[in-house]
C-alpha cells in the first residue's frame, strides 16, 4: 500500500487517485509546475495563514513553501465525503519536515477541498489546508 492511500469510504475513486498523486507530487522538491496544475485556472489556495488565487499565485507559494524545507513525507490517513456523490470533502493526515538546516519534525494537518473537471480532467478549485505553523518553529 502507497504511503499516499487514506481510508476513504464512501468518496469518490477519482478523487482518491487524485490526493494519491497529488501527495507525492506536494512531496517532490521539484515539481512545482506538476503541483500548480493540480489545480483549477482560478483555483483558491489557502495553506495555514497564507490565501491565494489562480494558478500563478499558487505557483508562487508552492516555492515558497520549499525555502526552508529539504524533505517533506505526507502521510493522509482517512478522506471524507460530505456525501455519496459529493465533489466536496475532508481530510486529515500527518507530515514529516526535514529542514535545510537539519531540523526534523512530524505535524498533524487537516484540509478541505473541491473538485471540479477543467479540460476534462479532475483538478482542485478549492483548497485550505489547517496546520499549526508554530510547530515549526519547534523543529528539533
């Protein structure tokens, strides 16, 4: 089993493919253009306190979140639907950080999305991830 499969029952196959590949891709140092096209055109971003729209911004923050980082390992443990056919869902997971400056630490996070079909392909049009950025700063 891929380190990137949650339990996910009752959501949709597609969009569990999806964070399968979107995890790894989110854990590639340098796939910053394969991560901001993991989005819709005018897709809204919001990673702790950070907000962004379309996919420029998106690709501005996604380097952004890789400055200080060496490593990163999500680990998403379940998924969930807000019903059977839902584009719609939660999820919640761990993260493994290494830091450029040595630095190792594990956070929990949680995050909402949305899907919609752009081009004929499944994309995220809405996403905020919740994790305590001050675990961070706590790195040992």
């Amino acid at each position: 089993m891929s380190q990137y499969q949650a339990s996910a029952p009752g959501v949709k196959p597609d969009i569990c493919e999806y964070f399968e590949r979107f995890y790894k891709t989110s854990d590639t140092p340098d796939a910053h253009e394969k991560y901001s096209e993991s989005f819709t055109k005018d897709a809204k971003l919001i990673m702790a306190s950070n907000e962004v729209n379309g996919r420029d911004d998106i690709l501005k923050l996604r380097k952004g979140m890789w400055e200080k980082v060496a490593k990163r390992s999500h680990h998403p443990e379940k998924i969930f639907s807000f019903g059977s056919d839902s584009d719609d869902v939660m999820l919640y997971g761990t993260v493994d950080y290494e830091l450029k400056d040595g630095k190792k630490t594990n956070l929990d996070w949680s995050a909402r999305a949305r899907f919609a079909k752009e081009a004929g392909e499944l994309k995220m049009k809405f996403y905020q991830v919740y994790l305590d950025t001050a675990a961070m700063s706590k790195a040992k």
